[in-house]
C-alpha cells in the first residue's frame, strides 16, 4: 500500500486550519453573545437603588367573575 505524503500533509493542514477557524468562530459568538446580552438581573443594586421583587397575585376572591377565575387558572394552573 502506498501512502501519498502529499495527500496526508494537506489533510492535516486542512485539519489544523479547521480548528484554529472553528476556535477564533466560537471565542467571536461568545465575545459577541455576552456584549449583546442584558445586564445580569440578579446582580446587587448600586449606589442608591432599591430592588423591588414582585410577588405572584393572590388568588381571586370568589365575588369575582367566572372569567377572571378561568384567567387565573389558565396563567398559574391553580
């Protein structure tokens, strides 16, 4: 069996230059990913702000409509 040089020598290149190309695509999506995204919601309020939690509503009164407790089902499964 005769192995080409050539042949093998341009596969490994090709093989090198895939993974440095794939390398420099993935750090670029991830720079690009973290430049773009929101500020982190849960980090510690700076300075003289206040973090405000919102709590989920309790459930409807029985006085309300049928409707409204259809809603309230649907939205929480309750």
């Amino acid at each position: 069996m005769i192995f080409s040089i050539r042949k093998w020598t341009s596969r490994v290149f090709f093989i090198v230059i895939f993974s440095i190309l794939l390398f420099i695509v993935t750090g670029g999506y991830r720079w690009l990913a973290e430049t773009l995204s929101p500020v982190h919601p849960y980090r510690v309020p700076q300075g003289d702000a206040l973090k405000v939690f919102v709590t989920e509503p309790g459930p409807p009164d029985s006085s309300d409509k049928m409707s409204d407790r259809l809603r309230w089902f649907y939205w929480y499964g309750e």
